[in-house]
C-alpha cells in the first residue's frame, strides 16, 4: 500500500489509527534501541585447525565501521476519529505526534497546511502548540510553538505531542469536512532518501537521508456537526436518616441527568452518559432509571449498569436529533 493510500486509509477509518497508535506504543517499548552515531562496528573471525595431531587456533584481521547518522521522521494523527466543530467555532484542535524514527539527535521545524485539496471547507489556521504542561490534551499550559525559536529537538525514537488550531469558518455546513496537514522538516538535512550529506551528522559522522527524505506530514480532519445538545445535571432530592433534607452520612443522595438536542438539523449518534458516583458516598442499588424505566446495574441487559469497576453509572442514549424526547437519568448514593 502506498504512504498516500495508507494515509488516506488511517484518516477515514479510526481502527487504522488505533493501529498506529498501538504499533508505535509496541516499537517504543520492545524494539531493540537504535545504535547511535559514531558507535564502531568491529569484527574478527577466529579459525581453528590441526596438524599431525596438534591443534591451531588463528585470528583473521578486524575490520571496523563507525554507524552514521541516519535522519527520519514520522508523524501520525492522534484524534480517535474525525474532530467534530460548529460553524464559526474558534481554536478548535487537532492532535499529532512527531517522531524521531532516526538514530540521532535532531531539530524539527513545524508547519501547517489547512488549504488543501479534496475537503469540504478550508479551516483558517491559528497557531501550533507544543505539549508541554503534561496535561494530556490542549490547555493553556502548553507552549505556542515560533518556527526558529522553539523548534522541538528530539533524542533518537522520541517524541512531542503537537496541537494545531484552526477557526471553522460560518459558512461551513453539517457533514461537511475540512482538513489540516501538519509538516515535520529536519533543520539539518533532507533530500532523496540515501542522500550522504558528509560531516553533517552526530558527533562529526556523516547524515544519511532515511526513507521519510527527513520530512513527513500528516492531515487530520475536521467535520462539521451543527447539532448541539443541552446537559444539565442537578440534585433532585435529599432524605436522611431521620426524613429530614439534611446531607449528613446516611443520607441518600439522589441525581437526574437530562440530555436533548438544544439545536442543529443533525443527528448526535451514539449519546452515552458516564457520571462517577462521588466520593465519600455509594451507589444505591437498583436505583438507574432511564425515563421512569429501571435499569439494571448489570452490564449487557439494557442501556444502563453500574460500572463497578470505575464506579460510574453509565447509560447509552443512542441517537438524538431536535426533535427526540428529553432524555431523563436518575440514580441515588447514599453518603458514607
């Protein structure tokens, strides 16, 4: 499969992703390390005989090569699947990973293309953030990345996680897509793959271009969804032990989530609800109802359970358009 087809591939089909996500997840934990440059290649074979009898042991002549430095690059797409935006929405995310597939140390300029051919719309590009604050995701703790100022230096089969923004623009309509390539370059050298450039490597070896021609790129996309849903979660009631409203331990606690769809001509597919039972109360058994309907604890019977394992209620409203019912959830905790 050609990269182009394969990147058209792992852009429309999340499984894809999550393959490359996992491969490259595999490779860094359990691929033997990559030998740096200016580390010596030495060999020397051995020979034994015999004459008459008596036994001889000899050594050839070593022969010695010094490893060079090989320059490569790779980037890949991180989002799960398609990011879904509003028309007019601003700063809206895509998340890639820059990987240094090479032997050495390297520096890595950074672009962004979102004017390309075959989407929708054309996203109107921001800026390019850095991972930096180790908060997975965006926040405002991570560093705008300025080309020539901090361009991301990165050691031998590392990497950084690379955030571009785009504005969506108002014109654009339910469904459609818009997509953004973000571009690795090696400020070192590039050039048609097995290029010598010599002096230009590690520790005074020479820099062999590697398969990537030391750029790669990767296109992440963007699909409008004009659907936009109303969440609201409140305390329906409160009973303690002695039929007063007072929160002491002993008292149960109960909650009702309500889900619509607030706007949009679209479907919101897929609705599930995940709430984590608080702490310092437990969950009350038997007490999920999904529009007046029990639901059971159990996972597998119906749209709801009690996720013992991350203590969370969890309920699966399917499709939503505008003009579904109110999606009501309630279930109770008692405080410990």
């Amino acid at each position: 499969m050609s990269n182009n087809l394969f990147q058209q591939c792992a852009k429309t089909n999340p499984v894809i992703r999550a393959l490359i996500l996992f491969l490259a997840i595999l490779g860094s934990t359990s691929a033997m390390a990559l030998t740096a440059p200016g580390q010596p290649i030495t060999n020397q074979a051995a020979v034994s005989y015999s004459v008459g009898g008596t036994p001889f042991n000899a050594s050839s002549n070593s022969t010695s090569l010094t490893v060079q430095e090989l320059v490569d690059i790779e980037v890949t797409w991180l989002d799960s699947a398609n990011v879904a935006v509003s028309p007019g929405s601003s700063n809206q995310v895509l998340t890639f990973q820059v990987t240094n597939i090479g032997n050495g140390t390297e520096t890595f300029a950074l672009s962004a293309d979102s004017t390309l051919s075959g989407d929708d719309f054309d996203p109107v590009l921001q800026s390019i953030y850095l991972e930096t604050d180790g908060v997975p995701g965006f926040s405002g703790g991570d560093t705008l990345y300025v080309s020539n100022s901090n361009d991301p230096v990165l050691a031998s089969e590392t990497s950084v996680i690379v955030y571009v923004l785009n504005n969506i623009p108002g014109g654009a309509t339910n469904a459609q897509t818009g997509d953004s390539a973000l571009t690795a370059t090696s400020t070192n050298v590039t050039g048609a793959p097995g290029t010598v450039n010599a002096g230009d490597g590690d520790v005074g070896t020479d820099a062999i271009v590697g398969a990537s021609g030391g750029a790669a790129s990767f296109i992440g996309t963007y699909v409008v969804s004009d659907v936009s849903l109303s969440f609201v979660k409140s305390v329906l009631s409160v009973v303690d032990p002695f039929g007063g409203s007072e929160p002491v331990p002993g008292a149960v606690i109960t909650y009702r989530i309500q889900v619509s769809v607030a706007a949009g001509a679209g479907t919101a597919t897929a609705v599930t609800v995940t709430d984590p039972i608080p702490v310092n109360t437990t969950y009350k058994t038997a007490s999920l109802y999904l529009n007046t309907s029990l639901l059971s604890d159990s996972a597998g019977n119906d749209a709801g359970e009690h996720d013992t394992g991350l203590n969370r209620i969890v309920v699966r409203l399917g499709d939503l358009t505008l003009a579904s019912a109110v999606q009501t959830i309630e279930f109770a905790v008692t405080i410990n």
